[in-house]
C-alpha cells in the first residue's frame, strides 16, 4: 500500500509541471507555436525518469539525448528532437543493447537498426533504452536479467510484456512516445496491463533488421504511444520497404493519418471470443464499452472464430523452433558473453525448438503447428468476408501481481492467447484502454484487428473508440 | 536436448527444466485433436516470393574492420578468435 501511495503522490506531483504528459502531437504542436521549449520538455520528462526510479523502467539512459535533440530542432525534422523510449532489443549505435540478457551485458552495437535509423532521420532521440522481458521471451517483463519493471498505474503489478519497459515508460509519462516489438502480444498485452495505446503492424510493415531476432515469421516492431493520433505518426515514420529485410512489403506506405478521424460509420465489426468461459467476468466488464460502436453508426455482432486455445500451440511451437534457431548465432565469440549465461526461460525454449525441430518430432510438432495455422489463415479469410473489423480483449485480464511467472513455463503463451490466433497469421491489431479499476487503479485493453495492411481501419476505429469514452487520460488533455 | 543446442545445464537443474519441458508439451499436444491431414502447412504470411537485390555492395552498410571487430572478446591481427572444433577431445 505505501508504495502505491507513493506513486499516486508523484502523479499528482507532476500534473503542476506536466510537459512530460504531453502527448507527441501536443508537443510538436507547443513547440511549433514556440509555447514551449524542448530544454523544458527534457528538463520535465528527465526529472520524471529520475521520480519512477524504482520502477525500474530504462536500462540505459543515453548521454547524448539533448545534444542530438537539440540538432534535430535546429534541422526542423518532423520529430522535432522529442524523446523516445526504445525497448533494448533494438540496436542503437554507440548505445548498449543487451534485450535484457546477461548474455549481451557488454554488447555495443556499431550501427543503428532500421527503424532506429529512420526514426533519427526523422528528428526522434534515443531517450534510453527499457527493460523488458530477456530477448523478448515472456508477457510479464518479470524474466529480465535486471527484474520486473514495475507497473507504473500500480507498482504491486507487473507491467506485462515484453515490451513492457517501454509500456511503463509510456505510462509514466518518462518519455513522449515508445517503441516496442511484438511476436505474439508483446506490444499490445503491455500496453493493455499499462492503460496505453499500443499498436501491431502487419507482418512486413516495419522493418525487422537489426532488431535482436525472437520468432523470424512473426517479429514486428511498433510503436507504443499515449494516443492513437500519436501511434500513427510513429507508424508513417518506422514503415516501410528495407533492402536488409527481405520480408517487408514493397508497396509504398500509405498516409495514416489521412482518414484517422473519419469514423466507424457503417463498419461492420466482429467481436470475437465473447464465448470463451475464462472470460464471461472481465467480459461483463467491457460490454457497455462495446455499444461506442453502436452508438457511432458501426454494426456489432458476435462472430464465431476458431478456437484460440489452439493457437496457443501452434504459437508455442512455431516460436520455440524459431527462437532454437535465432539464439544459436549467441556464442560469445564476435559479441556478447558465452550460452552459460542464458536465462531460464530461453534455456527452455532453445531446448523446447531444438526438440520440435529434431528427427522423429518434426512432423507431429512444427509441421502440425504450421497446417493449424492455415487453418487460422482460412478463418480470417472468412471472418473478414464479412466483416470490416474484429475486435476482441487484449488479454484474458488485469495485470497480475509482481511474481505471478514463477514455475509457470506457459505464463505467457496462456496470457497472449487472444492475441496468438492473429499473430500467427499477420494480422495488424492495436490496443486501446477500455477500461479501468478504481480500486487497483488498472486496466484492460480493447484489442482491434483488420485485414493484411489495413493498419489505417484499425487507426480509425481505435481513434473513434478513444474520443467517444474516457479511459484514455490523454485524449481529451488540452 | 541441452546437448544438441549447446546449453550448459548444472545437474541439480536438470530434473526441474525436464519437468517443465513435460507440462510445455503436455499443452501443445492439444494440436493433434484437430484433423490436419488435407492441410498444406504456412511458413510465411507475406505473400512475397524469391526476394533479391542487386549483387552490389552497400557501402552505408559495411562495417569497418575495427568496427566488426569492437565486440569480440579476443582478437588476433585483425582476426576473430574461436575454440578449436576439429581435433577435440570430446571426452
């Protein structure tokens, strides 16, 4: 209890001297009008850093973000020089990135990853680089060599994961905007535990290279942000065809923000998973959440989908041979310390992949796992024959206490489960919070997903969902 | 398994790593309840095929040698420095 107390307290604390609530399209718009001052963005921002330390949010805090933000204002760049919090498995060049693992505790890249090359380009810093779960492997960041992060809307409960050092960070107001990656619920299950908006492109949408790998046919990075106007700016800034990534799209990247505020009228959406018994409490909860649609002219029905339990298999099994592949590179010879410092959890899925993959196993596991996925592929297909959107819970519900994952080797695959059956598949989906707990003060996040490419319907929606309710504090600050 | 992936295992890990291996693949098998058997399986979801580049070097993205080189714990004239593999005694 004291310690909730004490963050409630620096909440209220920092509300007099709040530029480091600011949203991005609010401070690029107070800079632009010349309102305020990026000095006093940082200055504000840092001494919130400094205040949720005991969070333990970043795990690198870079020397060089003013001086680089300062030159990025000079140059009039887009992002204006504004802090951003980037998840440790990003390469940041002359910046240690260890994706949390011992493994890497020494490791400074010598070259920025793609999406950290074209955020800079764009005028954004490398605020510092936060915690999450050791080489993105969980939904807790509880597996982190350096412990849990603490979530910021109460600091007894974990902030989910991976991407959940970014997602406190965001929360907390230590940043103006983040970036995380997601495989299967490591962007959006966060952002749902934090009370913030966290988006999933498609598969091939952002750039992968130079982001400590996890599962190759799954891996996307995105932003995580306060609002859904804020998520798609960063979006247009990270998208994109990379010669270094062979699996993104070719095709240019459309405006996102162009019909943002266009509205939900005559969508017809599918709400999935309403049936799924472990859900019928938190889904009571949501209900009259779900009229907004209704209430803004979309046309809401339950949809029948294939069952997600069964994604939670394929999503294992997929994952594991992936990651038993991807963490072979980790010897210790060119960078980073040798394979007796791995951690628990990579140990079992190295070990798990390594046996998925292996002679005599192969085809009951992974090539089984691989046909349940067309299966998900065709349900999709069929679900979105009829329907614009589908909308369902981010997570089975609130954010569990600090040392919820101990002993539980499938803590995060139960967890991501409403989040498995579209990631296996591609799918783009963006979280936004739809509800909170006056008790606990914690949330639950609505999740929406669209078609292949079609981040500019989920963009839209969330943005209509987030305007008509008031579970996100930022969208309605002036 | 530990010794097909190279991973180092004390022994008083081994029996807690081989029972949670136990209950991992004790939830995944839930997969064979499905009927597969006229599926073809998805490896990617892209939709993109036989992806190449011109055979040209990026010179924005090279590294130099000192650069390719910062992060290894030994080098030698420029070189890495690797265990023996051949000749081991693997006993």
């Amino acid at each position: 209890m004291m310690v909730f107390l004490w963050y409630q307290e620096l909440l209220i604390e920092m509300n007099h001297k709040n530029l480091n609530s600011l949203t991005l399209v609010q401070a690029l718009k107070a800079l632009a009008d010349k309102q305020i001052s990026l000095d006093e963005i940082y200055e504000s921002v840092n001494s919130a850093i400094k205040e949720s330390q005991k969070l333990n949010i970043y795990l690198t805090l870079n020397p060089q973000a003013r001086v680089q933000a300062k030159k990025a204002y000079q140059a009039h760049l887009p992002l204006a020089g504004l802090p951003i919090a980037v998840k440790d498995n990003y390469c940041t060049k002359n910046l240690k990135t260890t994706a949390a693992s011992l493994v890497l505790d020494n490791f400074i890249p010598q070259f920025d990853a793609t999406v950290i090359y074209r955020l800079k380009k764009a005028g954004g810093v490398v605020l510092g680089k936060t915690n999450m779960d050791a080489w993105a492997h969980g939904s807790s960041t509880e597996t982190s060599d350096w412990g849990p992060t603490l979530n910021p809307r109460n600091p007894k409960y974990l902030p989910g994961g991976s991407s959940g050092g970014t997602t406190a960070a965001v929360a907390a107001n230590t940043c103006i905007a983040g970036l995380g990656t997601e495989t299967a619920g490591s962007i959006r299950q966060p952002s749902a535990w934090c009370g913030v908006v966290g988006l999933k492109p498609t598969y091939g949408r952002v750039s992968r290279s130079g982001i400590v790998a996890m599962a190759s046919s799954t891996d996307s990075p995105g932003p995580i942000t306060k609002t859904v106007e804020d998520a798609a700016l960063m979006l247009q800034q990270m998208a994109g065809h990379d010669e270094a990534d062979s699996t993104t799209n070719p095709q240019a990247v459309p405006n996102f923000g162009q019909d943002l505020k266009k509205g939900v009228k005559g969508l017809k959406i599918g709400l999935l998973y309403s049936d799924v018994p472990e859900l019928k409490k938190v889904m009571s909860l949501i209900e009259p959440e779900l009229k907004t649609f209704e209430r803004l002219g979309a046309h809401l029905e339950p949809a029948q989908a294939l069952d997600p339990h069964y994604a939670i298999g394929v999503y294992t099994i997929v994952q594991r041979a992936e990651v038993s592949s991807n963490l072979a590179r980790y010897t210790g010879i060119r960078y980073g310390q040798d394979r007796s410092h791995l951690g628990d959890e990579a140990r079992r899925r190295i070990m798990l992949g390594t046996f998925t993959l292996s002679k005599g196993y192969a085809d009951r596991y992974y090539t089984t796992a691989q046909k349940v996925r067309s299966l998900y592929r065709r349900d999709f297909a069929k679900l979105f024959s009829k329907y614009d959107l589908l909308i369902s819970l981010s997570n089975p519900g609130f954010a569990k206490k600090v040392g919820a994952t101990k002993g539980e080797a499938m803590f995060g695959e139960l967890e991501d489960m409403l989040l498995e059956p579209s990631s296996i598949v591609g799918l783009p989906g963006i979280n936004v919070p739809c509800y909170r707990d006056d008790k606990t003060n914690l949330y639950l996040g609505l999740n929406i997903m669209a078609p292949m490419w079609r981040e500019d319907l989920i963009l839209r929606s969330g943005w209509a969902f987030e305007q008509a309710t008031d579970w996100n504090q930022w969208a309605k600050a002036k | 398994m530990a010794t097909l992936a190279d991973i180092p295992l004390r022994p008083q890990e081994e029996e807690r790593l081989a029972k949670e291996f136990a209950d991992t693949l004790a939830v995944i098998d839930n997969l064979r309840q499905l009927d597969v058997s006229q599926i073809e399986p998805t490896h990617q979801v892209t939709g993109l095929e036989n992806v190449t580049r011109e055979d040209v070097v990026n010179k924005a993205r090279m590294f130099t040698q000192e650069e390719a080189l910062a992060n290894a714990r030994q080098t030698h004239d420029g070189f890495f420095v690797v265990p023996r593999i051949i000749d081991r005694d693997e006993s």
